[in-house]
C-alpha cells in the first residue's frame, strides 16, 4: 500500500464518526419527515414548464447537498492534525508533504460521493417513473465530483486558516447553514425574489444542485449552461486556493 493510501486509510478510521453521523441524519429527515407535510402545503413547482412535486425537488436538490455537507466535514481532519501535533509527526514519517496534501482532499472527497450515494439511494422511491438519460447520470455525477473537489478545496482553505477551535466551529457550522439555505437546494432558484435569486448565483452549491436535478430529473433552469460553466471554473480556482493554502503551513505553525 502506497503512503498516500495509507494516510486516506487513516483519515476515513479516525474521522469524527458522530458529527458525520449527525451531518448525513439531517438531509433524511429533511426527505422522510419534513417532505410530508411540505409537499401538503406546497403546491407542485413549475420547472421547465413541468410539475414537479416538492418530495422529487428536495431529493435531487438533498444529493448534491449532501455532497457539500460531507466534503466540508472533511476539513476537520486537518484543523485536528494541526491542533494536536499529528502534522509534524506525519511529517517527520515516510510520507511527502504532497502524499499528506493529497489525502486530505482525496478524504473530504470519498466522504462527499459517500453522503450523496446514500441521500441518492434512499431518495430513490420519490423519482419512480423516472428514467434518467446517460446523458443525465454523466451531468449529475460530473456535477457532484465537481463539488466535492470543490467543497474539499474550501474544508482545507479554511483548515489551514484558523488555530483557535471556537474560530473554525463557527466559521465552519454558519457557511454550511448560508451555503445550505441560500442556494436551490430547498426551492428553485426561477421563484427565488430578484435580490435572493443573485445572491444565490454566487453560491456554487446552487449550480451542483441544478445540475444534479437536471440530471436526475432532466429539469433545468434558464441559467444552466452558465451554471455549469461556473462550477467548473470554480472548482479550479478553489482547488488553486487550497493547493497554496496548504503549502503555506509550516511544520510548528498550529
């Protein structure tokens, strides 16, 4: 086994189990319990000139969202390396600091297409009667690997930013609650009022989540091919940022 395996290895056994836990109950609770009586209150949703009930939008919309959520979480292991010394141990080991580099975001990107594998897998009964095209499956997987890369980009930035623990939580927990609610994850981005609607076409979780739901449903918005091209963009740009965010950490600097 190769030092980057290895290290990928030990991320997935001492990752925070019970936060991840708690991450991937949210998004099934949103799908088992509160779709209910949503989609009771909610009248179907108009997109691309098609009714869509509100349990079938919030599965798609939960896939790459859940994708964020688990990519995001994956920061933490190298916030906790740092705060606890395992950096410089590694470090000191027969392991490159692009091995360790690398294992972080190879990490934060496994736990990502795990959570939208499972959020997918269970959602599955609210798309009954739809086939996806191939076209459609290679969209929304394309568009959930793009935002894992990307979220896990974002988790390492901001690990390699913050020594105080109470700074990182917070941080951390308010991007996933403004990146969660101020994209099209819970309502469409078409009936978004005009200043949300901006707003929320800065937010790359919004292009995941449209283009997931065009793949899954073959419903899209009038933005989606800018969409798509600004989830790829980004993620370059991210991936970028982390690349030399990391490489600005010096062995001791925790």
């Amino acid at each position: 086994m190769n030092g980057l395996a290895r290290l990928v290895q030990r991320d997935l056994r001492v990752m925070n189990r019970s936060l991840l836990v708690i991450q991937l109950v949210l998004p099934l609770f949103l799908l088992f319990v509160a779709s209910f009586p949503f989609t009771a209150l909610i009248e179907p949703l108009r997109l691309g000139g098609e009714a869509v009930t509100y349990q079938r939008f919030l599965a798609s919309g939960l896939i790459a969202q859940t994708t964020m959520t688990g990519a995001l979480i994956g920061g933490t292991l190298l916030f906790t390396d740092r705060r606890h010394g395992m950096f410089e141990q590694i470090l000191v080991g027969p392991y490159r600091r692009g091995e360790y580099a690398a294992s972080k975001v190879v990490s934060s990107v496994l736990v990502g297409l795990g959570g939208a594998a499972i959020v997918a897998v269970f959602g599955l009964p609210f798309t009954f009667g739809i086939a996806p095209t191939a076209i459609g499956v290679v969209v929304a997987f394309a568009a959930v690997l793009a935002s894992a890369f990307l979220f896990a980009g974002v988790s390492v930035v901001l690990a390699s930013r913050f020594r105080s623990l109470e700074a990182f939580e917070g941080t951390f927990n308010l991007l996933l609650i403004l990146l969660t609610f101020v994209s099209s994850a819970l309502y469409p981005l078409d009936a978004a009022p005009g200043v949300l609607r901006w707003i929320m076409l800065l937010n790359p979780l919004t292009y995941a989540v449209d283009l997931v739901r065009f793949g899954v449903l073959g419903l899209g918005t009038s933005t989606l091919a800018w969409e798509a091209v600004a989830l790829a963009a980004e993620t370059v740009l991210v991936f970028a940022a982390a690349v030399r965010a990391f490489g600005r950490i010096r062995i001791g600097d925790a």
